[in-house]
C-alpha cells in the first residue's frame, strides 16, 4: 500500500472533499490495507494523482489542487505543448452568444485545446464547436464521471460519451459523486488552473463566469472578454471595464495568448 494508493481511497472515502482528504493526511493515520484495496477495486474510472508524471504542473500552485483527478480519454492532453483556452459563459446564452462562441472556437481549436465545464449553454457550445472543427477539448465536471447531471438531456450525453471517447473529461470526484451547487465554483479552479489563457463570450454580471475570470486574473492568466451592447447585464462588458482584454475577433485571442497563428499556404 503506497501513497497513491492511500490518496485514491481517501478521494473515494470523502467523496473527493479536498479539506477532508487534507485533515486525514496530515493526521497520518493507519488505513486498513484490505480496506484500501476494496475501495480501488470498486473504482470504474481512470485516475492520476498529484505525485504522477502525467499530473499537470500548471495545477499544482492552485489554491488547494486535487489531489487526485479521475478521467477518461487522453489524459496526455493535460500535459500537450499544445496552449490550452478555457472557454465559458452563460447557460442561457443568446443567439448572438452561440453564434460568437461557434465562430471564434472554430478558429481557435486549430492552435488551442479547448476547456471548458461541459454545462448546457456555452460550454456545451464550446465544446461542439471544438470537435466540429477537428479540434481536441478538455471537459471539468462538477460531479462524479459516472453521475453527470446532464445525462438526461440526449445531446448533452452524446457530447459527453463523444468527448471521454475521443477527447478527455476530467473530476475531482470519483465515480457516483452527485452535483452540488458549491462543486462547481471549486470546478472552476480545475478549469483556470489547466489553462493559459481565458476567453469569456458572453454571461451576466453575477454568476460563476466571474468568479472564473477573478482565478485567472489571480493566475496572472490573460482574460479575453466578447463586448456586448451597453445597455445589456453583461459580465464581458464588465470585465473589460476592469482591465479584460477588449476581443472581437479569434485574431486578438491569438495576440493576447502570444501564440503566432501559421499563415495559409494560399497567403504571400
């Protein structure tokens, strides 16, 4: 029984609290070996943890990083050279939301991995369009990977089963851990902490977006907000006022990224 063990069944006994895991870590308590073992027998999905080579280094100076994410698909995604853009915004967008949110990432997804939190609305959004455009994209459930809360609604589960086949969708919690409302700000810290940059496409002034451009600023990440008309609850207009990069096209993404986009071969 070694700590990677111990850290797994901790996850699974808490239900992957993090301060709870911390509490019985540093208390150095004695675990039961058959104990430990039965618990990683019961465990369907895929997992690294913080010790692990693959364990993304950009996560670990988060405040309280996971100490173990559960995962299916290609976990070497966290690790790619490639830049990684965390993309989100309301669960209620507008047309002109879903509109922007396809076209830039239709861009995008050519040179960045796309992250986002696999919701309806906008990150469903990013998603898709990230696949559509031949893309890779990285989902961060709230929820256990064998309880995701959308499951009931047909396209999102086909997005889901299409993105742990094909692409990778990650947790801090093990398998049948449920949702709840307090998951999903902690999620978000996953989702800022795997990511260069961050691209906000449209959402109201108080919701989980700003709490996501508060860490990535924390980060010292670039945040790259859509404009909207001025007269609209905007979270995007709000953060440009704050010092957001100003983005109206997939072009300014790339500059505030400092990522060179490669020109066409049709281009002199």
């Amino acid at each position: 029984m070694n700590s990677r063990e111990i850290l797994v069944y901790l996850s699974l006994k808490y239900d992957g609290d993090w301060d709870k895991i911390y509490s019985d870590v540093s208390s150095k308590k004695e675990h039961d070996e058959e104990e430990v073992k039965k618990a990683l027998q019961s465990l369907k999905s895929n997992y690294i943890t913080i010790g692990d080579e693959e364990y993304p280094e950009s996560l670990k100076p988060m405040f309280k990083p996971p100490f173990v994410l559960f995962y299916y698909g290609d976990i070497s995604l966290l690790s790619d050279t490639h830049n990684k853009l965390a993309v989100v915004g309301t669960r209620h967008p507008t047309e002109y939301g879903q509109k922007i949110t396809e076209s830039f990432v239709k861009e995008l997804a050519e040179d960045f991995i796309i992250v986002s939190g696999l919701a309806i609305g906008i990150d469903s959004c990013a998603h898709k369009a990230a696949i559509n455009a031949k893309g890779k994209t990285v989902a961060v459930l709230g929820n256990g990977l064998h309880n995701y809360y959308l499951n009931e609604i047909k396209e999102n589960k086909e997005l889901f089963e299409k993105i742990k086949e094909n692409h990778l969708v990650i947790s801090e919690y093990p398998d049948n851990v449920g949702p709840r409302p307090d998951h999903f700000p902690v999620r978000n810290r996953i989702i800022v902490g795997i990511s260069d940059a961050l691209l906000v496409t449209e959402g109201k002034k108080r919701s989980g977006t700003q709490i996501t451009a508060h860490l990535m600023a924390c980060k010292n990440g670039n945040v790259c907000c859509v404009p909207t008309r001025i007269n609209e609850d905007s979270i995007c207009n709000a953060l440009i006022k704050e010092g957001a990069y100003l983005t109206d096209t997939p072009d300014d993404v790339y500059h505030v990224a400092g990522v060179v986009r490669p020109k066409s071969v049709f281009e002199t």
